[in-house]
C-alpha cells in the first residue's frame, strides 16, 4: 500500500484511493485557484459518481512562462481555500514525484496506486490545446478523460486535433457514471451551466498574487 506525507495526500483521499475508488484528477498551475476549478470539479463528482477528485498542482507547467507563476506553497494554500468540497483533495503530488509531465505523473500515480480508477479531468479549452502536450496520445491511452464545457471553448475543442483522433472512443453523457470503468482510451464531453472565471483574468486585474 503507497503511503505519502499527509500534507501531500490525506488519509481519507489515501483511503479512498487505495480501496480501489474512483478518483478524479485535475492537474494545472492554479495560478491561482478559482470557482471554475471547483464548478468543472463538482460536475465531474455528480456526473462521473467519482468518490473524489485530487487537484494536481504543478510546480511549473512545461507549456507556460515561469515568470508570473506565484511560489508552489501559496498556491496551493490558495487552492485549499477555493476547493472547499470534503471531496476535492489540494495536492502537490508532482514535487512529490519529481515529475513535471502529465503522462509521467499519470504512470506514477498508477504504480503508485494499482487499484485506483482515475480520470483525468479537463476543460474544453485544455482539449484545445490538448495535441501539444507531451505524449498526449499516450495520457489517452492511460487513463479515461473526461472534459467539461467551459465558455466560448465548445465549438474549437470539439474541433481539435486531439477530439478529432478520439473521435471512436467519445462516450454519450447519458454513461458518463461508467468512464472510470471503461478502457482508455474512452473519453466523453460535460455540458452545463458555465463558469467564466479563469486565472488569466484574475492576473490580468492584478488580483494575483
């Protein structure tokens, strides 16, 4: 059984994780944190019937500048503070790991935790982008993936090159309760209400940090 320090992973999310849960990831900067975070998370939790969701924050995402990112520790304090839900767990796993991919964080969380049914969670507009990140049709292949709308991203997401190429393996939402048991690659796309916060626009009014 893995065992982590439990500021990095706490007991109940060990817990869950290790008795073969479903578990929800959501990996990012989170610099800083926001509602939007937690509105894609909470979805994620009803429709997906995921007994929690861990967010990965990363100590530098490889495909943005390190010069305006906030230090690791307050924005996971920050993170804490907007997560609120008992399910969604703030984790710094990735220092942990030594990692700063999300296919590498993703292989180790798996050898880590072998019972585990993860999901990794996205907005649209990370589909978007999703063909840049490295290996991406590896993460595919990993782990089922679930995105979740978020406002003006639609239309370009479904669009993508990384939607495009899953195209077989997109699920109805109607089974989106059965993602975290099927075989990856296998994916579906959430609509509902849309929360426009992003982290740009908190920067961008000179909110944070």
């Amino acid at each position: 059984m893995a065992r982590f320090d439990p500021e990095i992973l706490p007991p109940q999310a060990l817990a869950q994780i290790n008795a073969g849960g479903r578990i929800g990831l959501l990996g990012g900067s989170f610099n800083p944190a926001h509602e939007a975070h937690r509105h894609i998370s909470l979805i994620a939790l009803r429709r997906l019937k995921l007994d929690a969701v861990l967010w990965v924050v990363s100590p530098q995402n490889p495909l943005k500048s390190n010069l305006d990112s906030a230090p690791l520790a307050a924005r996971v304090e920050r993170a804490r503070a907007i997560a609120i839900d008992p399910r969604i767990y703030v984790t710094s796993l990735e220092q942990t790991f030594g990692t700063h991919y999300t296919i590498d964080t993703i292989e180790a969380l798996q050898r880590s935790f072998t019972k585990a049914h993860f999901v990794w969670l996205m907005g649209s507009d990370n589909l978007g982008q999703f063909h840049r990140w490295r290996r991406w049709k590896a993460i595919a292949k990993r782990v089922p993936i679930a995105v979740i709308a978020r406002p003006d991203f639609t239309t370009a997401a479904l669009a993508s090159p990384a939607a495009r190429f899953l195209q077989s393996a997109r699920l109805d939402p109607a089974i989106a309760q059965e993602l975290a048991y099927r075989a990856p690659p296998a994916w579906v796309f959430l609509e509902e209400r849309l929360d426009p916060a992003s982290s740009t626009a908190i920067r961008s009014r000179g909110m944070w940090p």
